[in-house]
C-alpha cells in the first residue's frame, strides 16, 4: 500500500531520526506506551505490522521485533478518532 502526501511528508520528517526500522523501544515512546501493550498488540494482532528478525545477534540474544517506519506512519495517521 503506498502512503498519501500527508503520510510522505511524515516519513520524511522522521527518516533522519528514526531510520527505516524502528526498536520496540523507538516505538512504544513514539506511540506513549509500554513495551508490554506494544507486545500485547502483537499477540492480539492488532496495531501496527513488524518484521521478526530470528536471526542470533552477536551475543547469541535471539529474535528481535523491528517496525519500519512506513508502518508506524500509517498507523499514526490512520488510526486517529474524530471527536465534535
């Protein structure tokens, strides 16, 4: 799915902060929650899409979860409740 103007723009502005893929840790202070919610989203399946990475790192820790930012983006911008 490719992303509109407002959500290019967007993308722009945090590429040089945040690169393309963002931590758990990026995320859940990006959105204002914890990294339990964030997991807890994921096991609902709900929230934004992310990449499993189950490659071993160099100190053998195992699979880490990445967001990449064009996810994060959508999600910013078209999960936003209108109020009157």
């Amino acid at each position: 799915m490719k992303l509109n103007e407002e959500q290019k723009e967007l993308y722009s502005l945090l590429v040089p902060r945040f690169g393309v893929l963002l931590s758990q840790e990026q995320v859940s202070k990006t959105l204002n929650i914890s990294k339990v919610t964030l997991g807890r989203m994921r096991k609902q399946s709900i929230g934004i899409s992310y990449i499993k990475n189950t490659s071993k790192g160099k100190n053998g820790e195992g699979s880490k979860i990445l967001y990449p930012l064009q996810n994060v983006v959508r999600y910013l911008t078209e999960n936003n409740v209108i109020t009157y």
